[in-house]
C-alpha cells in the first residue's frame, strides 16, 4: 500500500464561504441524525486509525469524508455486497433510508451550524458519457447528498482535467488533482466527497509566544520545531496514561481533541469506540497551559487495502461484486479504487483542512496552571462536531516535517 506523506489528499473537496450560496436557516436539527449512524462513523474512524497506521509515519483521514463516498457507493450495491459493505461502514443497525436522511441532514447541520467556521461538503458523480445509469440511482444521489452526475469520454484528455478542475477549485488549491490523465477504459464511474474546514481557534495561540523547542519521536532523532504556547481554562482529562485536552474552533461546536499518550501502540491497542466515549466525558476545566507544535501535513492513501482487511471484499471482485442498482449489468460492476487524499495545517490563528475520497467503479473487461501539557512527542488528534459527536478529521502525529 503507497502511503504518500506530505502530497495531496482525498478526493474531491470543498469550496470557500465565497464560492457557495449561503441559506439563512437550517433545514435540519441534531434530532434529525440518528445517534447510530454517527456512532458507526465513529467506530469506523477507529477501525480505520488502526488499520492505516504505521509505526512514526504520520497519518490523516476523514472518515466522514469516506463514509459519505462509501455511502453514496452502497445505495448501488445489493444483496452481500451491500450487506458486507454496510458491516464494514458500521451501519448494519439501521436501514439505508435512515442512513441516507440522516447523512443529509448532518452534512446540512455542519455546514451552516456555526457561521464563525468555515465547513464545506460536497458531493459529486462523473460518469462516462456512453454508459446508461439508473433513474433510482442518480436521483438518491441528488436528494441526500446533493450529488449530481456529469456525463464525460473518459478516453478525451479533457475528462481528468475537467475533474481536477473541479477538485481544484472546490480545495482552494488545496488538492490540485485527484484522477490521473489516463483513465481505465473499463471505468464507468467516479463517486467523489470534498470536505473543506477552516477555523480561528477561540483561543488563539499568540505568534510572539512561539518558540523552538524539542519533539521527541518515538524513532529516530529528536526535532527542533515551532512550538506554539497558549494558557487559559481548558476542557481536560488525565487517565489511563493519557492527557486529553479539547481546543474549540468559532462558537466553540467544532473543537479539536488532542489525546497525548504515554505509550502510542498502547493507546491503539486499548482504543474501542467505549473507550473513546470514556475519555470524552471525563473532561473537566481547569486553569493551564499548553505547548502545541505548528505543523502541515499532505497526505494520500488508497483504502483498497484496509477495506479489504476490515472484510469489504467481495465489493472489490469484479465477478462477484453486486451493483446492479447503479446501472444495468453485464458488465459486471465493481470497485476498482478507493483513494482518500487530506490535508491540514495548525498554526496559531487555528487550522485548515480538506479531504477527499474518491470511489472509482469499474465494468469487468471483455476479457479479465493545573497542568502542563507539553505536546512533545507522538499524539492522536481528531476534529468532531461536539454536539453529535461526527469525526470530521483524525490523525496520529509522529514527527514534524
């Protein structure tokens, strides 16, 4: 699996508060979400960590960014490969219809929620220009997620760079591509998520209180980097030979929670989505202090493989996978690429991020004061809606680049 630090990342993004129309009012509330579908995101972030992680090699994903893509995925998927894909996504407990509203209303309730963040989603479909889709298909993609389909010729240099125009422009240059020029003659269809997030932290880290100071990673040598100070009340946590602190972003919705371990490989080990919930409700304020180093990071993975692992298979088998309800079959349709790109930096005024996750469908061939908290080594991060508890963003920080 081509782990590629400090590059682009996850498939098709988002836009600036410029570029999209705002509404007024929200057209959904938090009791519209189905506690269960958020829980199953959440344990499908930790399923992924896991799976994803390799020893000092930092690592970024989105999970809600994948669920949505994998989402839109299942709705044209039946019999085992739908059930094996929703076992996978966690969301065998509730039917697609709830999965599907609820996902619509929480990509509504994060978008227009907090005015004083920045947070885009955006959903898309490219399909190539020769083959039928069903009506049934296009339209759940139009109405839950806001996805609409644009027929190109896959085999024209235009089709990528029309696709990684878009991707372009939705990531703010970002991500500057997500589709190479030469597509696989026997791809059908892309389904793509962007989600884009920028937040002033509430508490900003002043610049003139930055300083160099030691990171120490697990392996190698220890680093010099730009280490951020801020002091203040904070929401935190010390148990199980972990800290846990929480930085909200704006109106304070949108937060960032940082877990600094003793141990990472044991934190990992422990970590299930009870003991995540533990760690978040043992939060208390207190009067203190944090150091935080300013980082940046690209990165780019394709989830083939962990899927796999964590038992999406037969999505991936292009005699055996089941999307008969995207379009008619034979060919047969299946999976042939997963890729999720990220990105984020953390500074003193707050933090910008963007993911995407690109599902790739192919045909078969023919043919085949209380404390100091010194973030000073390795430490596990993850940006959530405070209120659902939806995990935008995840990552495990290894060393400063």
């Amino acid at each position: 699996m081509a782990k590629k630090l400090l590059l682009l990342f996850l498939i098709l993004i988002l836009a600036s508060c410029g570029q999209l129309e705002q509404k007024n009012n929200l057209s959904f509330s938090n009791d519209d979400v189905h506690k269960d579908v958020v829980l199953g995101i959440n344990e499908f972030s930790i399923d992924l960590l896991k799976n994803l992680r390799e020893p000092n090699e930092n690592l970024l994903v989105s999970p809600l960014s994948i669920s949505l893509a994998l989402a839109m995925t299942v709705n044209g998927a039946d019999g085992d490969t739908r059930e094996e894909m929703l076992k996978v996504m966690h969301q065998s407990g509730v039917s697609i219809a709830d999965m599907n509203s609820s996902l619509q209303a929480l990509q509504d309730i994060l978008t227009y929620s907090d005015t004083s963040v920045q947070l885009f989603i955006a959903n898309s479909l490219w399909g190539r220009e020769d083959k039928s889709f069903y009506e049934a298909f296009i339209n759940q993609a139009s109405e839950f997620y806001s996805a609409k389909l644009t027929l190109l010729d896959f085999q024209s240099k235009t089709a990528s760079e029309t696709i990684n125009s878009w991707v372009k422009e939705k990531t703010l240059g970002k991500i500057e591509e997500i589709v190479e020029d030469d597509i696989d003659p026997n791809t059908v269809l892309f389904l793509i998520n962007a989600i884009y997030f920028k937040g002033d932290w509430q508490q900003p880290f002043l610049k003139e209180r930055t300083r160099e100071q030691t990171f120490f990673p697990t392996e190698g040598q220890d680093q010099r980097v730009q280490m951020m100070f801020n002091e203040g009340n904070f929401q935190y946590f010390e148990k199980d030979a972990v800290q846990g602190i929480r930085l909200p972003y704006g109106e304070g919705r949108i937060v960032m929670d940082i877990l600094l371990p003793e141990n990472m490989d044991e934190l990992l080990t422990t970590l299930t989505i009870d003991q995540w919930q533990e760690w978040l409700s043992s939060y208390q304020q207190v009067a203190g202090q944090i150091l935080l180093p300013r980082f940046t990071l690209e990165y780019e993975e394709s989830l083939v493989t962990a899927l796999k692992t964590l038992g999406m298979e037969v999505a991936f088998d292009d005699k055996q996978a089941n999307f008969s309800k995207i379009a008619p079959v034979p060919p047969n349709l299946y999976i042939s690429e997963i890729l999720h790109k990220t990105f984020i930096e953390v500074n003193e005024e707050g933090t910008e991020a963007a993911a995407v996750t690109s599902v790739e469908i192919a045909e078969e061939s023919a043919q085949m004061f209380e404390l100091l908290m010194e973030v000073n080594r390795p430490f596990l991060y993850v940006i959530q809606d405070s209120e659902t508890g939806a995990i935008l963003f995840m990552g495990i920080t290894e060393q400063i680049d």
